[in-house]
C-alpha cells in the first residue's frame, strides 16, 4: 500500500465529491478541472503529515526564546543517530507563542524496508509519522529473532487484522513507515511485557523530530490550526470562559494561558475518562484556573426549574449568560485530521454529526452574555459541518453576528447557499496543501497552509435593549 491509497468507504469519497463538484459548479468555472485540482488533491493530501511539527510555548512560565534554544540544544543531539541534518527550530512570524520546526518529507528510493519486519497497530503508525518513535504497546508483531540493537523495518497495520504476537510474516494490508533500531527484543516485548520504547526509527521516510516528554511544563503540541481558535476567542485575565467539547485539553490550556491564569475556564467533555486528561495536561503546565467537569454540552444551560432551585454559576448547568466567552471546538467527522490512511467511519455517521453540533451551538449561544465571544471549530472538511452550520447559525439565531477573524491565516470560506461573499472572507477554512500533492505548483508550501483540515468562525452576541 502507497501513501497515495487513502482509504474512505465507497460512499463516502462519492459524497464528498458530489458536494465538493456542486459547489466548483456554483463558482461558474471549469467542473471537472476545478474537481481535478481541489478534491484529488485533497485525498491525496491527507494521508500525508503537515511538513511542519507546530509546538507551542507555555509564555507564563518561559519565554520563546529560551525555549527554542531548548529545543535546538535537544533536536540536535536526537539527530546524531539520525541520517539526516537537523531541522531548525524558528519562530512563527505572526504568533507569539509558536515554535515551527521543519519536516523532511522523504520520497527517497534510496530507503529500502529491511528484512526483519516489525507492525505495528494504526494509532502507532499515525503518531511515528508525526516523528514518534514506537513504545512496545505499539507492537503487534516482530520476528522471533529479533534482538536488541536490530534494525527493523517498521509497517503499519491498515486495518487492524494482526494479531497480537504472532510469529507468522503478516500478509494483510500494510504501509512502510521506514525503517529503526530496536531497543527491546521480541522477547521483551511480549513474553516480559517489557514497557517504554521498543524500536527507535532511524531512518523514517517522514521525518520530524521525537518530541514525547520533552520541557512538559514549557511547551505543547498542537497543530497550528488549533492554536489560532484561541488566538482568534482572544481571551482576557478576568474572564470566565466556557470551553464546552474540551478534551483533550490543547485549546483549554492555551485559553488558559492566554489569559495569564486570571479568571475562570470552564471544561466540559461527556466522557468521564477524558476529563482526568484536561486535568492532567493543566497541572503539566502550572495552570489554576482550569474547572474540568464531565458534563453534556447540550444541557448545559439551566432550565427554569433549575433555576427555581436556587442554581448558581460554579458548576453546570450554568444560568443563560454565564460567560465572556465560549469555544465549541465542535464533536465532528473529523475527516480534516492528518495523517489518516484508513477510515472505518460510515457514511451515515459522517451525516449524524450536524445535528449535535446545531445543539451545542444553541446552547453556547444561550450561556454567551451579551456582548461576548462565541468560536466554533471543527477538523473537519464537510460542508455541512462548516459554513451550512454557520448559514443555519445566522438564520436560527439573529442575536448572532458573524465577526471577522484576527489573525486570518487560513483560506476563505466555500460559496455554500446563503453565505454572502462578504461573510465567506470573515470565515477560515484551511485546506492541506502538502509538498507531495500534484497541481501544487507555483504556490509556496509553508506551515500556514500544510496544516490539517480545519475550519473556524467567530461570533458575537449583540446587545438587543
């Protein structure tokens, strides 16, 4: 299997090139060149990684340039195993407390996969393309003989079929990642359940730097994308902030952070599981200010028996117009997310997600005061998810106006049905344009438009007395 494979149900990629061919159409230009760009380009993109690994600063604890001192000092003595030269760390022109660090992408003939084979499952392949070396319970399979100090040639499993520990050569669908050093043997990993990693990856076709565990209080990982939404919310010290869908955390603790841990931010994630990781990812980086509750986003605004019994604003549900500001980074289909070789994802489920996110946002839009700032976001590159949401938005609720965006470093939105042009500029879509795309040339790649799908548009609720 090739990287050009990517693999959406049947359904789906007709689905997406219905919608995306009616809107070319809309644009009265050429339909199936338009189509040959912009769809086959994107599909080609998105089993790709972005060519840049995005880290941002924690500013309340160390400043930028310190930490890109750090993290040059670190990047260069990881790669004295490495074949390749160091990528150098330099700050984002525009954001204050972004790092950029340059990727190789390697469409090298000359990385031939070694004969012993290690596979590993897809989440693990997903994250050694994005520069992670593999911890042993990646590891689905590895020849009875390998031994530490090895080299390996490192496959993802496509789709799920190895079984763990299996000794046989595995036949399924699979992709070469590149090829490493093992750290653990065979035997380590799955007769002395040894833990930690298992196969350092030397020679790896994308090449990023492995940046797992490193100045944990100083800096986290995060697509740029998904740093500009809090950015663009543009919180304030003082401000009580809701951030509904919050887990993992990223968008929470910048929020946080841009608000010099004065105030309050409120997280909410449905998931019990995952609020221990919003807590967990605010204490890594000093944060106080962070409130994390397992609670519905969709309820969470008081009903009026609620509010008879004497409801207060500290735990939800929250009274109407409770915050400054609120982020709904909405649940989506999540079809923008790189790198994404295999998707078992239906079409049906794909459609299900409008609904919710219509939910959440007429609860956001009920706990915003008036005055204040409501962002929606999705990672995702459906058109139902992204501007028909925001067109239903505008018509549903008039005590909303869309608001133009600062900084703007995505693309603008598509022309969907009511979406003035004027309003197609006040949103951001952000459409990968990888290195290795076709149709790509004469436009200059940079690490504001090789990113992951995204999309963001930024509200305010008026003042109606």
């Amino acid at each position: 299997m090739s990287f050009s494979d990517i693999q959406f149900k049947h359904d789906i990629k007709e689905y997406l090139s219905e919608r995306f061919t009616r809107i070319m159409c809309d644009l009265d230009v050429d339909c199936d060149e338009r189509r040959g760009i912009w769809f086959n380009k994107l599909l080609e993109t998105l089993p790709i990684p972005p060519a840049y690994t995005i880290v941002r600063v924690n500013d309340l604890l160390s400043h930028r340039d310190e930490v890109q001192q750090l993290l040059q000092e670190h990047i260069n003595k990881q790669y004295e195993q490495k074949r390749v030269k160091p990528p150098a760390v330099v700050p984002h022109p525009l954001l204050r407390d972004v790092l950029v660090i340059p990727s190789g992408h390697r469409d090298d003939p000359e990385v031939k996969p070694e004969s012993l084979e290690v596979i590993v499952d897809l989440a693990c392949g997903m994250a050694v393309l994005r520069g992670a070396d593999i911890f042993a319970p990646g590891v689905m399979a590895a020849p009875v003989v390998m031994n530490r100090g090895d080299t390996v040639a490192v496959y993802s499993d496509v789709k799920g079929l190895c079984r763990r520990g299996m000794t046989a050569k595995f036949e399924g669908e699979r992709l070469f990642l590149g090829n490493g050093k093992a750290v653990l043997s065979r035997h380590d990993i799955f007769v002395a359940s040894s833990s930690g990693t298992a196969v350092v990856m030397t020679d790896p076709l994308f090449d990023s730097p492995s940046l797992n565990s490193i100045l944990p209080s100083k800096i986290f990982l995060q697509n740029l994308p998904s740093i500009l939404v809090g950015h663009i919310l543009n919180p304030q010290p003082g401000d009580k902030v809701l951030d509904m869908c919050a887990a993992p955390g990223g968008k929470t603790t910048h929020i946080a952070t841009l608000m010099k841990d004065q105030g309050t931010v409120v997280a909410l994630d449905r998931a019990s599981k995952k609020i221990a990781r919003i807590e967990a990812n605010g204490a890594a980086l000093h944060l106080k200010c962070i409130n994390a509750y397992c609670f519905d986003g969709t309820k969470a605004c008081a009903t009026g028996t609620e509010m008879a019994e004497g409801k207060d604003d500290c735990r939800p549900p929250f009274p109407r117009m409770t915050f400054d500001r609120v982020l709904l980074d909405a649940p989506c289909s999540g079809l923008g997310q790189r790198p994404r070789i295999y998707s078992k994802m239906s079409l049906s489920e794909v459609k299900s997600y409008p609904a919710l996110q219509r939910k959440l946002f007429s609860s956001a839009v009920s706990l915003l005061r008036e005055g204040g700032t409501l962002v929606y976001s999705t990672c995702t590159i459906t058109i139902e998810e992204n501007e028909s949401l925001v067109v239903w938005a505008l018509q549903k609720h008039p005590e909303i106006r869309l608001e133009k965006q600062e900084p703007h470093l995505g693309g603008t939105g598509l022309p969907v049905p009511g979406l003035s042009k004027e309003d197609q500029q006040k949103v951001q879509r952000f459409t990968p344009t990888p290195r290795l795309a076709s149709g790509n040339q004469g436009r200059t790649v940079t690490c504001d438009n090789d990113t992951i799908g995204f999309f963001v548009a930024k509200f305010v609720k008026l003042n109606n007395r």
